[in-house]
C-alpha cells in the first residue's frame, strides 16, 4: 500500500445520527486516503456503528470523553501522512474535493 498522503481526522461524541452521511459521503475513498474517528465514550453506540457498518475506518472508543482537542491528537501525533483533515461528525464532504487526488497531473 502507497504512504497515506491524507489523514481525516474525526471526532465523535454521540453522533451516530450524524456520522454515517458523512462516513459514507467519503466513499469511495482513495487508497492513499485514510479516515480515523475518534469516540468520546459515546452513550448511543457511535463506535459500534461505525465499526459495523464502515469496516476501512479506523476506530479508537475512549473510556473517557477526553474533548475534542486531545482526541484529534490521538491521530494526529501518530500519523505519518503528509496532511491531516479535521471535519466534524455532522459535515458531509462533496465529490469535488475528493476528485483531485483522481487527477494526476501529466
């Protein structure tokens, strides 16, 4: 597998009405292109969800909701990828934005 080249960052804290618009708005995801969420001891399920229904994403479940600042560094001090997105659970990506990893240039 090529080196990740972007890291999306997201952090959950009972989003499960939420997170499944905007995991699956990512899809289909380049292969360079890797997605983490980050749960902060959500009540409704979110990691159990995510882990269900998005098998490629890459969850962490806290024991503790640790905030949104120190969960986004959870990934993003262990990264090696040359960019690092934060979007939040409630976004929902458009195609555009993921069409420029497609495009290579000549």
């Amino acid at each position: 597998m090529d080196k990740t080249i972007l890291e999306i960052v997201i952090v959950t804290w009972n989003s499960r009405a939420e997170i499944g618009e905007c995991l699956s708005a990512l899809e289909p995801l380049p292969q360079n292109w890797r997605v983490s969420v980050v749960d902060n001891k959500s009540s409704d399920k979110t990691a159990d969800f995510i882990k269900q229904n998005f098998p490629n994403v890459n969850v962490i479940a806290n024991q503790n909701n640790v905030g949104f600042a120190k969960a986004n560094n959870q990934i993003i001090t262990q990264t090696n990828s040359n960019y690092v997105l934060l979007l939040n659970p409630d976004a929902v990506a458009s195609f555009a934005a993921k069409r420029y990893e497609r495009q290579k240039p000549p």
